[in-house]
C-alpha cells in the first residue's frame, strides 16, 4: 500500500496516513507489493539487454548512414551529365 510522507524540520521522513495520495504534497512511497506489482520504476532504471541496445543504436545510425551513402551516390550519376 502506498502512502504520503514528508520531511519534518530536522530532515526526517514522516508518515502522513490521514493524508490521500492524490493530495499529498511529500512524497509517495511505495511498499514492496506495490514496487513488484507496478514494476515501472523498475524497468527504468534497469540497463537493456544487448539486443534491445543494439536495436536502438542500428535504428538511429543506420538510416542518416544509407540516405548519406544514396545521396552520395546519386550526387556521383548526376555529376557525369554535368561535365
């Protein structure tokens, strides 16, 4: 069950349990049901597999490389009825 819970003067963390969670103005904690069954703070911060690493890094330099090398390419055709 997640709750609402502030810092005090001092710096401590204090438990607001008369407080809702959508009217909370602290911070809102989650116990270790919560953390398992939502699980989203978890998977980002966890670091991806090499596949999906990967995945990411051919999907962003794959594409400028191939319109760069066509482009290349094309400019090199025309070039020829230019002289």
């Amino acid at each position: 069950m997640a709750i609402c819970a502030v810092l005090d003067a001092s710096g401590y963390v204090i438990q607001q349990a008369a407080t809702a969670l959508d009217a909370c103005q602290g911070f809102v904690m989650l116990d270790k049901a919560d953390w398992t069954q939502y699980g989203l703070v978890q998977s980002l911060i966890t670091i991806p597999n090499s596949a999906d690493f990967s995945a990411a890094w051919m999907a962003g330099f794959v594409p400028p490389m191939a319109v760069g090398l066509v482009a290349a390419c094309v400019s090199k055709i025309i070039s020829v009825w230019d002289n």
